[in-house]
C-alpha cells in the first residue's frame, strides 16, 4: 500500500512537471503528499480539467485560501485567464450588486468546512453582472485532513431573466385582468357526438363578471347550470370559434339573463382543449337609449314632416352653392311656383333687380356661417308680380335652411303709415321753421328798420348790427340741426378717441348743469379703452351737450347725472329695424329726472316736438343727435319711465385707431393791395356780389363766373391768372364738386375752395377732400380759408 502511494505521488509530480512545462497554462497542481478523499490528486485535476463545467480547486492550507486550478470553461465563464485567477481569493469575482447574505452563506461553509449550494451574484472581468449557482464542497485525505475546497459553477443569468419576465407578464396580465372594467372570461365548450356545441364550462372569470352578467359562482360550474333558458345561438357562436379559431364580434341580447351584450370572443391554447376568452360589455343600457332615440326621432322627423307640409312660410333647404335643395308647397300657394321650378334654382333666381345687393349680402353672411335674421326682398311670382318676403337662415354643414314670410301686406301698411307720418312730420315741420325763422326775421327787419334812420347815434348803430349778426348765427344754427335730423349736412369726419372726447365734455358738463347736479363719469379700464370712432367731432360734441341739457332739464336742475362709456357688440331692436349685431361705441347719458310718457317716447327726435314750456327749448336737440347717429352709421336709443328717470344711448362703429393730424395752423396775414388773385364761381347774383365786393374790400383781385362752364373757360383763356378758385357747391349743370374735380385734373396746382349752406352732393360724398366754408359765413372766415388755401399751395 506504502509503496502503491509512493508511486502515484511521483506519478502526480510528474504529471504537473509535464503540464507545467508543456502546457504553459499556469495552473497550480496539489502538491508533493497531497490527495483526495475520494481519488488520486491527479484523477481529481484531470477531471476537473476535462468537464465543460466551468470549475475551480482552491487550497485553504494557503494564506487566504486561493484559486490553484481553474478550468477552461470557468476562464470562459468569468472572462479571466488562468495567470489572472490562481494565487486569487474568489471575492474578487463579487461586485457593489453582491448580497452580503450570500457572501456570508459561502464564508460560513467554507469556515465550517461543509458543502453549500447558494446563488450568487458575480461579475465577469467586463464588468457585467451574472448570476453564478455556486457549488462547494469540501476535499479530505484518507486522514481526514482538508485538502481542497472544490467548486463548481453555473451560469442561471438567462434562466432567471426568463422567469423574471414571465413572473412580470403574468402580474402584469393578472392586474389587467382584475382591474378591467370589462367582464372576461374562458370557457371551455362541451360537443355533443354529432360536433355540435352544447354546453361550456366557465374556466376563469375576472372580477368585473359578475357585475356584467349577474351570474355569481361560475368558476368550474356549466353554462346550462348557471342559466338553463341561455340561447342555443351563443353556444353556437362559441363553438364555431373554439372549432375554426377565427375571432368573432357582435351584438346580442340574452334573454334568460336579461341583457345585450357587446362581445369579442377568440380561441386560447391548443385546439383540442376547445378553450374559447371571451371580452363583453353590458350595453343594456345604451341599447334601451337608442331605442327611445331612435323612436323620439322617428317622432321628431313625423312632426317635421308634418310642419314642412303645412307652413304657410317659404322653407327651403339652400347648399353654400346657391342651389335650392329642397323646397315645400308653400312656394306654390304664396308665389305659384311648381317645385321643379325651385329645386335646382338658384337663391337669386327669383330675386327682384332691386334686391339681389341685399340678397347676395344675406347669401355671402350666411355661407360664412352667421345666422340671418328679417332679412326682407321682394320675389317673382309665376304671374309676373313681386311679394316681399322677410327671410331668417340658419347655417348648419355644407348648407343652410331657410324660412321665408309674405310680409306684402304688412310693407303696404307701413308704407302707408310712414307716407301718413312723413305727411305729418312735413305739417310740424313748416311750421316749426316758418315759426322759428319768423321770430329770426322779425329781430333782422327791426334792426334794419332802425338802422335807416337818419340821426341814429353810433352805439344804437353797433347794437343794431350787433343784434343782426348774432340773428344771422342762430338762424345759421336752426338751419344746422334741421339739416342734422335730414342727415343732409356735410360731416368733416375724422378717427377720434370717444373716451377723451367725452372727459372733454364733462369738464364743461358742470357749468351746463350747476352745482345742485351730481355729475358721475363711467369710464372703461386696459384694453377696452381702444374705443374710437370715424364721426365729426364737432357734431360728436353737440350731441352730447344736447343729451346733457336735455337730462339736466329732466331733473329741473337738481339730481344725479352718469355719463357711461363702454363697447357693444350690437345695437337693440329699436323703431321697428331689427337688433344689428357688430363692433359698437355706446355712450349712454341716465339721469334720475321725470322720466318720459309712454306715449311721448316715439316722438321725440321729431323736430320741434317738445313737452317744455315757451322759452325753454326748441325741440331740435334730440333731432340734432338723431341724425348725426343716422348720418355716422350708429343709433340713438331712449330707456325711459316716469318716475324712474331716462337714459339715451348713442352708437356710434369703432374703428382702429389711426394717427392724429396734427393743428390747422393760422394763415399769415395779406399785405394791404396784395392783389391775390381769386376766380368767384357763384350763381346767385346777390350771393356773388357780395362775395366779389368782400374780396375786393379785402384786397384780392376777383374774376365772377356764374357757373361752372364759364368758370373753365376763365381757366383756360389764362391757365396761370388765377391764385385760388372759390366755388359754391349747389349750381345749375356742373356742381361745385364736380368742377373742383375737374379743376384738379387739369391744374393739380391750383387749389379749389367750396362754399356750400346745403348739397345732398356733400352729404352723401363729402367733400373730396377740398376746402369747405359753410353758408352763412362771416368776411373774416372767408378771408382766412382763401389765405389757407393759397399759403398751402405755395
């Protein structure tokens, strides 16, 4: 026995002489006397070496037990070669990811010198982490001393990735299968011998089931148990999915379990197992809404059938082509014609010539999607006549429907009563002018009267022509604001700013309304302050003194007084013109006097209609803002009860804010005998005299033409003689605009003045853009826009 162990010792050494020499691996062999319990040192290295277990021998007679063999597949396994691994402690292996836990399994076993099995992270020489089923087990010598710690490894990294993933999916799935609204469940079909499904047992259910089905218990239990009445159609359709595996969604309604179901049915695992996953909803519900729709709207389109049948207005169904869709009979009771005449027609077919602007206006709003509300134009009728119809649309898609009234009967009334009340308006009127410029004419003849007597003193004289001057201007004032309620007067409209325009009026409105009068003013904040308007500031400003008076009067001087300003986006429905929707200034003036009757309410823009005593009032006031609220495109409206106060409200369109023109400078003054030359155009004789002798004692040397045609041909006899050209506006042939047009076509260099008292010309074109001296007008105004006129040119 001695002798046998002798020679396998020297057999070892050899051994690790050869492999240490011929191999050059590096690995370190047990050493002289060495063995195992179980074989020969040298049986154990070998076998270690062969295996394609990755392997390693450490030696805990050493100082802190080393690797002294590792294997070729342990190297793969951990990416280190054998010269980086023996004379190693295997902790080098562990990273900051190790569990300490299993750090300890193995140093408690290897203290104990006993076998362990433990699962442990390690990383290989790049770094990355894998996880190692570590064995370890003890080498003892027939003496029963240690002689080895052998350790086997394996790499479980991909082995419990897979179970990490499938652990999550499943959590995953049983979340999503608890958490759904939804019922699920699988079921498992029963065939009878013929293949035909009879029955099918309920393998798992969700929590949502019971609530969706009402069935409690199902799990392992039989459709036919649980419901026996159930419908053979469902088993049906579950068995020809569980039979071909093509997926089926439907609708249908269970009888014996009371309910409609929406149902999503597929087949899961092997086809032998006939397993089918059903997904449903309980739309019980939603299938009883649908049906009380379905039968309020068949209701609906009955009751609409039967109201398009029988209107008396015009309905129509018109595409944002133009085209009439669709029309009912009323278009062949009112106006005569067949409906094959109308669908198919265009909206203006049957349109007066007169009406088709506003019609188009109407069509072009209501394409762009706004709503039209009495809209009135006159439409052709099969016999050649015409009916006003008044219209509102609605756009709804690609179309808008359309109902039209026979207003004939209705337009012949008004019309009517608006030619009484012209007549009537025309009666107080005359009379109110005859009165007032009557009284005017009365102070005029006096004065004159008294000014041709001889030996008249000079101060009688002065007041005498002083007390006809200030006649001439009020009765230039009367004339003013007749012609603002006729919106015949010729604006000068410019963009201004109403909010400083009305700080401007209220620091007078105190001396208009005394002390006793508590003046409040109601002014917008941030970015609605951005309010102006495109008026004539100057009538601007007068119709608020007008409404100012007329309220301070209200209250017999002693009250509360608001002045308000705001936006609006429309103007209410008022004296029989419908609400107008748009981008408004409304300024309002309440006060907290009588109030107005009733009855007085629809006469008080009239002209001389006043309730004041003699003395008090004229009665053209509220005229006044009447139409310069008419003439400027807006709307005054009244508010008013007795003994509740009135509150008049003005309109007025903004607009954008524009640059301010700067001051109208003075004109220098002339040198005496400067002998500016000026052409007179006037064809009132006594009117054109006096203005040529004005200008003479002025200082200008004057040409009179008595209208238009002459007044070229002065200009052409001698293009260069004249300085300034001063025209009157109202004459026979050729107005006074139209010769300042041609004037400036012909001699863009010689500037052109207008006079004018009245010209529907200037009230409904302006001016042009030329100068503009109103009648009457004094000599020094005169002067003064000649020397403008002439300075600007030159």
């Amino acid at each position: 026995m001695r002798r046998s162990e002798r020679e396998l010792e020297e057999r070892v050494a050899r051994l690790e002489a050869q492999l240490e020499t011929n191999q050059g691996d590096g690995l370190r062999r047990p050493g002289q006397g060495q063995r195992t319990s179980a074989a020969s040192t040298d049986l154990l290295f070998t076998a270690a070496e062969k295996t394609r277990m990755p392997q390693i021998i450490t030696d805990p007679n050493l100082p802190d037990n080393p690797i002294v063999f590792a294997n070729r597949a342990f190297q793969n396994l951990c990416g280190y070669d054998a010269a980086e691994l023996i004379g190693r402690n295997c902790r080098f292996l562990q990273g900051p990811d190790t569990d300490p836990a299993d750090i300890a399994k193995v140093r408690d076993a290897i203290a104990a010198r006993r076998d362990v099995v433990v699962e442990i992270l390690n990383y290989h020489r790049d770094g990355t982490p894998f996880r190692n089923e570590l064995y370890v087990s003890p080498v003892f010598d027939p003496d029963g001393h240690l002689r080895y710690f052998f350790a086997s490894q394996l790499d479980v990294t991909r082995f419990r990735t897979t179970e990490g993933v499938l652990a999550e999916s499943e959590a995953r799935y049983r979340a999503l299968f608890n958490a759904v609204d939804s019922g699920f469940c699988v079921v498992e079909m029963r065939f009878d011998a013929e293949g035909r499904a009879i029955d099918y047992r309920f393998v798992e259910v969700n929590p949502a089931f019971e609530t969706q089905t009402g069935l409690r218990g199902a799990v392992g239990r039989w459709m036919r148990e649980l419901a026996p009445a159930h419908e053979q159609s469902w088993f049906d359709t579950y068995g020809e999915v569980a039979r071909t595996g093509r997926p089926v969604r439907f609708e249908s309604g269970a009888v014996a379990l009371g309910r409609w179901f929406d149902v999503h049915a597929l087949r899961v695992g092997e086809p032998e197992q006939h397993r089918v996953a059903i997904l449903f909803n309980d739309i019980t519900d939603r299938r009883r809404a649908e049906t009380t729709l379905r039968a309020t709207a068949e209701e609906k389109a009955t009751e609409r059938d039967l109201v398009w049948r029988a209107s008396r207005d015009l309905l129509v169904v018109c595409g944002f082509d133009g085209v009439f869709h669709t029309a009912n009979d009323a278009w062949t009771e009112v106006l005569g014609w067949d409906l094959a005449d109308v669908v198919g027609a265009r909206f203006d077919a049957l349109v007066h010539p007169d009406d088709r602007e506003t019609a188009a206006r109407a069509f072009e709003r209501v394409s762009g999607g706004g709503a039209l509300a009495d809209i009135d134009v006159r439409l052709r009728t099969r016999d050649g006549g015409h009916r006003w119809i008044s219209w509102n649309a609605i756009p709804t898609g690609d179309r808008f429907y359309a109902a039209g009234r026979d207003v004939t009967e209705r337009r012949a009334l008004e019309e009517q009563l608006r030619q009484s009340q012209k007549l009537e308006a025309v009666g107080q009127l005359t009379g109110g002018v005859a009165h007032d410029f009557n009284n005017l004419l009365t102070v005029i003849k006096s004065s004159t009267d008294l000014l041709k007597r001889p030996d008249l003193a000079e101060e009688r004289r002065l007041r005498y022509v002083g007390a006809i001057s200030d006649t001439v201007d009020r009765a230039a004032k009367l004339t003013g604001q007749l012609l603002a309620f006729a919106r015949r007067q010729a604006l000068r409209p410019e963009t201004f700013a109403v909010d400083r325009a009305v700080v401007a009026v209220s620091d007078m409105v105190g001396t208009l309304t005394g002390s006793r009068v508590h003046v409040e003013l109601d002014l917008p904040e941030g970015d609605s302050r951005d309010l102006h308007v495109n008026a004539d500031p100057s009538q601007f400003d007068t119709a608020l003194v007008n409404l100012v008076v007329n309220a301070r009067d209200a209250m017999d001087g002693q009250g509360n007084l608001r002045i308000q300003l705001r936006r609006a986006t429309a103007i209410p429905a008022v004296r029989a013109h419908p609400r107008q929707r748009g981008d408004y200034v409304a300024v309002s003036i309440s006060d907290t006097g009588t109030g107005i009757a009733q009855e007085n309410l629809e006469r008080i823009f009239e002209p001389f209609f006043t309730t004041k005593t003699v003395g008090q009032g004229t009665g053209l006031g509220l005229s006044q803002v009447f139409g310069f609220a008419k003439q400027s495109g807006g709307e005054v409206t009244v508010e008013s009860a007795l003994g509740d106060g009135t509150t008049f409200t003005l309109y007025l369109p903004r607009v954008a804010a524009s640059r301010a023109a700067g001051p109208v400078e003075e004109p220098e003054a002339l040198a005496d005998g400067h002998g500016t030359r000026v052409l007179v155009v006037e064809d009132n004789l006594d009117v054109g005299s006096f203005a040529e002798q004005a200008l003479r004692e002025l200082g200008y040397d004057t040409v009179w033409a008595i209208d238009a045609e002459k007044a070229l041909a002065e200009i052409e006899r001698a293009p260069s003689r004249f300085e300034v050209v001063f025209s009157d506006v109202m004459m026979p042939g050729m107005n006074g605009v139209e010769l300042a047009g041609e004037i400036r076509r012909r001699r863009p260099d010689l500037p052109v003045v207008l006079t004018s008292g009245y010209s529907d010309v200037l009230a409904a074109e302006g001016t042009h853009g030329f100068d503009l001296l109103r009648k009457p007008y004094s000599v020094a105004d005169l002067s003064r826009i000649l020397r403008r006129a002439v300075q600007r040119a030159r």
